[in-house]
C-alpha cells in the first residue's frame, strides 16, 4: 500500500474510532528574554522539530514540515515575521506562559486542560492516536490488550496521558517520538502510543523497523497553534488561518506533505 493510502485509511477510520474525552493530556535584538517584538511584526514560534511530517530538521539543520510552512504562509498572510525556535515539547507551554515566545506550532493537540493556560487557533489539523507495536505481535491488538505492558510515550504528550491510564502499565517516557519508538524497535518496549500521522511516517519513511500499528485509534484529536492567554495575536492568526483555508493554499500543503486531500472539514473548536 502505497503510504499516501495507509494515511488516508488511517485517517478515514478515525470516524469509526471510539472517541475518548479530551485527553487531559525587523528582528529584537535579545528575543530570547521576553519574545519577539510582535509590536513591530516578530513572532518567535516554538516547536519541537523531532515530529515529521509536522516539524523535522533536514540535513542542513533547517526546519521542514506541514507546521512549518503552515506557520510560514500564516506569518505571509498575516504580515508579521515568523522566526523558529526549537524548545522540548513539555517546554512550550511554560513558554508561552512566560512570554518569551509569542506561539508555539508542534503537532500539538487542542485539550481543555491546556486551553486553561494558553489559548488555542482554530483546529488546522485533524489527527489521532495510534498504537505501534513490534510486527511479529499477535498479541497486542487493542488499547485493552496494552494491560500490563510496557509502553513507550513522549514526555508530556496526550500519548503519554492516554498511557498513564492504562492498568499496570509501565510508561518508558523519552524526549521525542521517535526515540519511543526506537525504543519499541530495539524491543525493549511492548508498544508506543503516539500520533498516527507521525508514527506511520516513521514506518512508511523507514525510519523505524519491524513496527506497524494495530487496532483503531484511540482518540479523535484536533492539533491548534497555542498562544499565550488574551494573546492580542490570536484573531491575527486564526483570520489568517482562515484565508489560507479559502484561498487554497491550506489544501496545497496538505497534499505536499500526507499525498492527499485532506478528510472532512475541520471543526470550529477542538473540543
Ligand atoms: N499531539 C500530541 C500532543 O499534543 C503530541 C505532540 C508532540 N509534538 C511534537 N512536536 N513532539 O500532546
């Protein structure tokens, strides 16, 4: 199957997934102390680039992925300038509370628990959480099978929630994605639990060995750009999101980087 395809069946079967409550998991010259200057048209956005098709860094350290140049058309569309900055994952919140970036784009899913502390863009993305396990497993088929396992997660990911629920459990908890599933690879955990776009990538680009996914996924979740609380950005950002959703250029991104068009339409919240 081509992987274009495995994407879009993935995604399709996302309808019938059983769907689990939110998971509640002009340059400043010293940006890094208290942001870029969106007074005079900077965005400094944090992401953590460990996340392809979303954010990954090419050969030459430069940042590629549907994030990236999603995050680049919105800065175009909204006249500001968009600078990146790589940050952990479980670092961008405080971020954006601290203020020293003015958003953050990470493959990061839309949760009330999160919407308490930063406010969300309309959803830009629709993804789920999948289950990957090593391919001679004939055991683990379900989200219940997973019972007493051990399972690989991102640090402070929805995955890593979803995981934490789960009986007897043990959680192996790793910076990035990919390093939870090499983890599975090496076989030294029973299963991952990690975006399906991001995980099927992994399989389908090589990436990771001997891994496929099992079962439905386990969640519906719609990825938002964060932003600090009250941002004065954020009807900036969700007009230009908007327009670039009308004008085309939404769709012409999905389609570089997942083969396809994109499933449905995407909701006006993520929650
Ligand atoms: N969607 C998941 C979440 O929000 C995982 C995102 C991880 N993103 C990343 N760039 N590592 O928790």
């Amino acid at each position: 199957m081509k992987r274009s395809q495995f994407i879009r069946n993935a995604c399709l079967s996302l309808g019938a997934a059983v769907v689990l409550a939110a998971c509640g998991g002009g340059v400043s010259t010293t940006p890094s102390a208290d942001g870029g200057d969106a007074a005079a048209g900077l965005w400094l956005v944090g992401t953590e680039p460990a996340f392809p098709p979303f954010e990954s860094q090419d050969a030459s350290g430069e940042l590629v992925g549907f994030d990236i140049d999603l995050m680049k058309a919105i800065g175009e569309q909204a006249g500001v300038e968009v600078q990146f900055e790589s940050l952990p994952f479980d670092g961008l919140i405080p971020a954006l509370q601290a203020g020293t970036i003015e958003a953050a784009i990470s493959g990061m899913t839309i949760t009330e628990e999160r919407a308490q502390t930063v406010d969300f863009s309309r959803p830009y993305f629709r993804a789920g959480l999948a289950i990957a396990v090593a391919e001679d497993d004939t055991e683990t088929t379900s989200f219940e099978s997973l019972e007493g396992k051990t399972i690989a997660v991102q640090l402070g990911t929805t995955g890593a929630e979803m995981a934490g629920t789960i009986k007897d459990a043990k959680i192996s908890t790793f910076d990035s994605a990919p390093l939870a599933l090499q983890e599975l690879s090496n076989g030294n955990a029973d299963a991952v639990i990690n975006d399906a776009p991001v995980t099927l990538d992994a399989i389908s680009s090589g990436n990771i060995g001997g891994v496929k996914v099992v079962g439905e996924l386990i969640t519906e979740e719609f990825y938002g750009i964060a932003m600090p609380k009250d941002s004065p950005n954020l009807e900036a950002l969700n007009t230009a999101l908007v327009e670039l959703i009308e004008n085309g250029t939404y769709d012409a991104l999905y389609e570089k980087w997942f083969g396809t068009a994109p499933v449905g339409t995407l909701p006006e919240a993520g929650f």
